[in-house]
C-alpha cells in the first residue's frame, strides 16, 4: 500500500514538472526529453493507483521500475545531451 501511494505521488511529480516544462522548452531535444518523462509519469501513476486498487505482483512492480528508471534515464541523457543552445 505504501509503495503504490508512493508510485501516485512520483507519478504526479513526474507528470507535473515535465508539463510545465514541456510547455516552456522550445528546443526539439528538450521536448522530447520532457514527453518521454511526461509518458514515464503517467505509466507510474497508473501503476500506482492500479496498486491501491487491487494486488500487483512483484515481477509487475520491478518490471514498471526498471521501464521508469530507463525512460528517465533517456530523457536525461537527451536533454543534457545539448551543448550550449546548439539545437
């Protein structure tokens, strides 16, 4: 129970900063690195409730860890891939 009212608020955090971000970037990377968080944080808000409202696997659990964690680090590395403005 706490770990999917964990995954609910990660999710919202998520999804709420990659919105108004992805609403002030106008580089391409940065917005592509803002909509890949912005799909992580709706697939981890989903998880999350999904878990409040019925039981989830382990494997289910560590399955939406490993794609959230690869898609930050996506969206990481596309935004920091920039040097200076050079789009």
């Amino acid at each position: 129970m706490l770990l999917s009212i964990s995954q609910a608020m990660i999710g919202l955090a998520l999804i709420s900063i990659s919105w108004n971000s992805l609403k002030k970037s106008a580089i391409r990377k940065w917005r592509q690195g803002f909509t890949i968080s912005l799909i992580t944080g709706a697939m981890v808000l989903i998880s999350g409730f999904a878990g409040l409202l019925m039981k989830i696997s382990l494997e289910i659990n560590i399955s939406v860890f490993f794609a959230a964690f690869s898609g930050m680090a996506f969206s990481v590395f596309l935004i920091s891939k920039m040097h200076g403005l050079n789009a």
